[in-house]
C-alpha cells in the first residue's frame, strides 16, 4: 500500500454510518460507544452542525478509512449531554440492573474525569482540540492517522490557531506514541489521561 493511493478530504455527512462503524470498531470503550450507537449518531450529528468543527476523512476510491474531528469538546459535550439527558440515565440504569460492572466502572471514571478536568479548565485563546481520530482496525499502522493529521493540518481552518490539544489514556501507550510521533509534546496528567499539545 502506497500513500499516494489515499486522499485526505472534508468529510460529508453521507459518511456519518462508516464512521460510526469505524468508531466502534476501534473504540469500543469509549464512553460514548459503552452507551451506544445513538449516542455516537447524535455527536456526529452534532459535530456536522457545529460551523466551528473541522471533520477530515482518508479515502481511497471514495471509501473512507480513517477520520479526524478537531473543535472544542465541552460545547459539544454539553449538547449532547442535555439533549440525551434521559437516555443517558436510561442506558445507565439498565446497564446498573444488568450488574455490567465494567460499563459501570467507565461511567464513574468519566464523571470524575470531567469533574477533574473541569476544575484544572485553563481556557486557551486561539487553540482546538482534536477530538477523535481513528483509521479502520485493517489499516491501522500504514502512516494513515499520521497523513490525516499532517494533511488536516494544511487547512485554512488552522491558519488563526497556535495550539491543538488532544487528551488520551495514560495507559494507552501507542496513543501516546502516535500523537509524540505527530509532533504533540505530554504537557500535563488528568485522573488517568495525559494532555498532549502541538503548538505553531
Ligand atoms: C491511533 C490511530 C489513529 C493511529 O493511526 P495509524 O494509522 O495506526 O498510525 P500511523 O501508522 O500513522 O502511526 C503508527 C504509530 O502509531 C502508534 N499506534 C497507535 N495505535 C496503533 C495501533 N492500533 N496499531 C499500530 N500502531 C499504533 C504506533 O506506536 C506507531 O508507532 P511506530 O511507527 O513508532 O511503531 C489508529 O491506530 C487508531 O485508529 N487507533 C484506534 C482508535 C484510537 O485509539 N484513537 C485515538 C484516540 S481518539
């Protein structure tokens, strides 16, 4: 497989089901794909809405591979938490009644990471986060996720930012691996997460 046989382009929202596979397919303990298909729908949905999102997909021969969102993550997260409040709860409690003490474990976690991080909040001007990223299980390691970023990157969308900051588990060291691969550099730990920024 050669580079030059992928293309990095806006993603449209005809995509939205391909990412929402790829998503779960590499992903599956993401908050969002612990509370389901709906949930990760209605975030894309919200991220296509969103005019200060930038949503680049990998292709080749028009199918898509791999995907990346950069924006900001509370604005959209508040959305959909308020928008899916009685869902949420709903998916909660039946995975409580179920005894599903993993899930359970990754509800708790999440909720004192967002308590956490919004505590230690410094809001930066001129900055995006990168929100996902992700390339199909079956391409994974071809320099997919490293061209999508180098390619998102040449946007106009960039053009007034000094700083992306993306955030990821601590124990997830190829992670880690792939954003230091990209230039980002460890700038700070969150309750099990580390930050990670890139600055122009
Ligand atoms: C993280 C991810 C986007 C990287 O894309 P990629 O195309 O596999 O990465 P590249 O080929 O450009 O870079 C490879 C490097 O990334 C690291 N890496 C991260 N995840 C990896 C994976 N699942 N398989 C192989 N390498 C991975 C490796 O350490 C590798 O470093 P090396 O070249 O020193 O060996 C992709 O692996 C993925 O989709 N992972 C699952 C989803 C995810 O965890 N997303 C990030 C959190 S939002």
């Amino acid at each position: 497989m050669t580079d030059k046989e992928f293309n990095v382009n806006d993603i449209s929202i005809n995509d939205l089901d391909k990412i929402a596979e790829i998503w779960l397919e590499t992903l599956p303990y993401n908050i969002k794909a612990i509370i389901g298909k709906k949930i990760i729908i209605n975030y894309i949905n919200e991220i296509f809405e969103s005019s200060i999102c930038l949503k680049k997909g990998i292709y080749k021969f028009n199918k898509l591979h791999g995907f990346v969102f950069f924006g900001n993550d509370e604005d959209i997260i508040k959305k959909l938490f308020l928008q899916n409040f009685t869902y949420i709860i709903f998916c909660f409690l039946k995975d409580l009644l179920k005894l599903k003490f993993k899930k359970m474990s990754c509800y708790v976690d999440v909720s004192i990471y967002l308590i956490v991080s919004f505590l230690k909040k410094r809001k930066a001007e001129n900055s995006s986060e990168l929100l996902i990223i992700a390339v199909s299980k079956n391409k994974q390691n071809n320099n997919l996720g490293s061209i999508l970023i180098t390619e998102s990157l040449k946007d106009n969308y960039f053009a007034k930012i000094d700083k992306i900051s993306v955030v990821t588990l601590k124990s997830a060291k190829e992670n880690i691996n792939f954003y230091e691969k990209n230039n980002f550099k460890i700038i700070d730990n969150i309750y099990g997460r580390v930050l990670l920024e890139l600055s122009f």
